[in-house]
C-alpha cells in the first residue's frame, strides 16, 4: 500500500509562483488638532485635541504641517455658513505648507523632507500632520518663505485668476476695487503691477487711513481714495493720468460697490468675489441702460473643482516664485500653534485690525 505524504496547508503559502501581498503597517505619528464637532462660533467650538495614528496606504503621504494660516472661509465653514463644508466632527484649515514625514510604498516624486502643500488645497490643514493620498500634494521650492508657501492659493490665486479670466487687460490698462487692503487687494495691486496694469484703489474711512494709502502705494498702487473721497458728482475728474478701467473688483458690497460702479468705463465689468459689509449690490437702472455694465461673480473653490489641478499648480508655481523674488507681499504674523486661541481672536476682528494669522506648528 502506498503511503502518499501531503505537505501542510501552510506549506501552500510559500510556492514560488505563488503571489503574496503584504499590507503596510505604516502609520502616521499622533497628531495635535484643532477640531470642530458642530457648527457655530469658532472660539466657542474649536478644540485642540490629540488624534491617534493614521495608517499610511501605499499611495498616501505623511505630511508634517509647517504653517497654516486663518483665512475668512475657514471661520464661514466653521460657522456652518459657508457653501461646501467638510463632514463633522471637522479639522479645520484648508490650505497649508509642510514636510514630508514618511511615504507609502506606491508614492513616487516625493521623498521624506520634501516640502509640500495640498494643491488644490484640501480641508484638515491645522493639525501637526496630515495623512492623504500622493495626488494631493504639490511639491514646492524648499527656499520659499514658509509663510507665503502656507497662504498662495486661497488669495493670491483669486486675485490672479479675476485679473485672468473677466476683460482681455492690455499694458496701460486700468482696474478699480474696493477692499484695497485686503490680502487679495493687495495681491491684485502687485499682480497688476507687473503686467504694466494701473490700479485704483478704494478704502474705509477709519483711523489709520492715510497709513494705509502709503502701504498701497509703496505695492504699486497708482490711486488710493478713501469712500468719503469719492461722494463728488464725478468720479472721473479725480484720474488724472489713469484711464477708466474696464474692470472693477469688490469684496464688501453696498455703497461700497456702487463705487466701483461709478468708476467703470462703457461697457465695463464688475467681478464679485466677497461681502463683507453683509449689503446687497444696487445698481441704477443707467448703469444697465447707458453704460451697459455687466456684473459677474467669482468662487475660487468652484473653478479648481472643474479639473484645473494641473494648470492650478503651474499657477502656484508663477505665485510662488513672484514671492521668492519680494515681489509679492502681503502682512502676516506668524503665531505659534499653542497660542491658537489668541490668532483665532485676533483673526476673529476682536482686536481690531491685525494682519493675516498664519499658525506655526
């Protein structure tokens, strides 16, 4: 009788043509977050908190955040006011600069200690790291100052984009906006500028305006009027040597608006991209009839959405390199992350005006 010997079922799993899969076991560190768990004030429901280690897939990417700053739609998605927000619980943030921690098996181009930001950005940025996936993360010069690294798309790339995508500018061509020292106000002054673009600039009334206008000029700005300037019949007569621009920018609304309004040429165009005085846009009837002036709207978000992340990055790019060479500037303060509480107030207007809050971690 003969005696036929099978080998052991474990034996099976080391054949040598047979394929065995190992799964990575690479998680990220435990990361110090700041996190939402309903919607409302930001100070009231923003808590730091410790979340436990994420597992790193084969084409993910552990990104130790460097800085991120406290834009104006990261407090609306935490107020629950803003149009797309990320599912609660939520950690804030949506644009941001970091370093490569560790790597999944898949990822190529990217390599621990390259710095990165996510392009187009993505929410979950004020926390010590971020796990996602390689497609995310657009891998920048190292010698960009942190700071402006952490804070190129939401506003300059807005401001880039509305000088782009409106009215065919030309070298000796003319814009106006109101809002003038916002960031994209003053990114819009300096883009401007380098095309050979003029600008006219409209502030608040408020104390610290004639210090204001000097920060403007000295970015390039050819005019800078505060709103009580411009209650004059005529707005053109106070041009002098600047054309009538044929395209006009606004951020607050309101008489604000009509302002721009006033300055436009025949035919002009008005890009809303903001409302911070929570006033609707009037507009005459001439200003339809006569003038034929066309008012349109601008959402950053919405155009990235339409599979710009290529050319979106090609931008970032041009951005990054205009701020490498001090050409474009903006006020921030860089704020380390255990004293979040203290830029949320300062980003929150509670001390009155204060330049952008960029967290350091």
């Amino acid at each position: 009788m003969m005696i036929v010997r099978l080998p052991p079922p474990w034996a099976l799993l080391h054949r040598p043509n047979t394929a065995v899969r190992v799964f990575s076991l690479l998680t990220s560190p435990p990361s110090t977050a700041v996190v939402y768990d309903e919607h409302g004030p930001p100070d009231a429901v923003c808590k730091v908190k410790e979340l436990p280690p994420v597992r790193i897939k084969d084409d993910d990417v552990c990104v130790r955040l460097l800085a991120a700053p406290i834009n104006p739609s990261d407090i609306n998605r935490i107020q629950g006011v803003y149009p797309v927000r990320p599912p609660l619980p939520a950690v804030g943030g949506y644009e941001g600069v970091g370093e490569v921690h560790s790597i999944g098996s898949a990822v190529k181009g990217l390599s621990p200690g390259d710095w990165v930001i996510p392009s187009p950005p993505s929410s979950g940025t004020w926390q010590t790291y971020v796990v996602k996936d390689q497609n995310v993360w657009h891998k920048i010069e190292k010698s960009t100052p942190m700071e402006y690294a952490a804070s190129i798309t939401v506003n300059p790339l807005t401001a880039l984009r509305m000088l782009e995508d409106f009215v065919d500018l030309k070298p000796g061509d003319a814009v106006v906006q109101n809002g003038a020292t916002s960031i994209v106000g003053q990114c819009l002054v300096q883009l401007a500028r380098v095309r050979g673009i003029r600008s006219i600039n409209i502030i608040r009334d408020r104390a610290g305006s004639d210090e204001a206008k000097e920060k403007l000029i000295n970015l390039g700005a050819d005019q800078v009027f505060t709103e009580s300037q411009l209650e004059v019949k005529n707005v053109k007569s106070l041009l002098a040597d600047v054309p009538e621009p044929a395209l006009g920018f606004n951020c607050v609304g309101g008489n604000a608006a009509s302002l721009v309004l006033k300055f436009l040429k025949q035919g002009g165009t008005m890009v809303t991209y903001g409302g911070m005085s929570k006033k609707p846009i009037t507009v005459s009837t001439s200003s339809f009839i006569f003038k034929d002036l066309s008012l349109r709207g601008f959402w950053l978000q919405k155009w990235m959405s339409s599979d710009k992340a290529k050319e979106c990055r090609v931008m970032i790019d041009y951005l990054l390199s205009l701020a490498r060479e001090s050409k474009l500037t903006y006020e921030m303060e860089l704020v380390a992350f255990n004293e979040f509480q203290s830029a949320l107030d300062k980003a929150l207007g509670k001390l009155g005006s204060q330049p952008k809050q960029v967290i350091k971690f």
